[in-house]
C-alpha cells in the first residue's frame, strides 16, 4: 500500500479495522473487519503512517493510541535495502 510493488500476499502484514473502529495487526489474515496489507519493512511502515496512506485503506480515523502501537510494531521490522 505504501511502497506500491506488488508482493506475493503471503509476505505481507494484514493490518484491520475491528467492528470496534481499533486498527490492529491481523496475525492470522482471517480476522473481521476491513484490511489493509504492508510489506514488512519498516519504512514502508512509516510511509503508510505519516502520508496518512493506512487511515485511507482502512476507511477510519486512526487516534494517537492506535498510531503510537503501529510505530512500535514497525520499530522491530527490518529495513529492507532497495533493489537495484
């Protein structure tokens, strides 16, 4: 969503919008609600959160708290180098 290239679905992180309206990582890929899929590097990460990309995907608001835990779980993702 951030970076824009296309990667196979199964190395990606689903992230969704509980009926709750909270945005959470979806570990499983089958919880309910609407999904958003990032790759796992952590600038795409930050990418999605600081363009506001994720909120648009998910069709929500994202409040402080939800951005707060998106950015520590993106703090443990690897950069990946770009390619050549």
């Amino acid at each position: 969503m951030a970076c824009r290239q296309a990667r196979p679905k199964r190395t990606l992180i689903r992230l969704v919008r509980t009926a709750a309206g909270q945005v959470e990582v979806d570990t499983t890929g089958k919880q309910a609600g609407r999904g958003a899929y990032l790759c796992a590097d952590a600038a795409c990460w930050e990418l999605a959160l600081k363009r506001d990309r994720l909120a648009r995907a998910l069709r929500a608001r994202l409040v402080p708290e939800d951005v707060q835990r998106l950015a520590a779980y993106a703090a443990t993702l690897p950069r990946q180098q770009p390619g050549p």
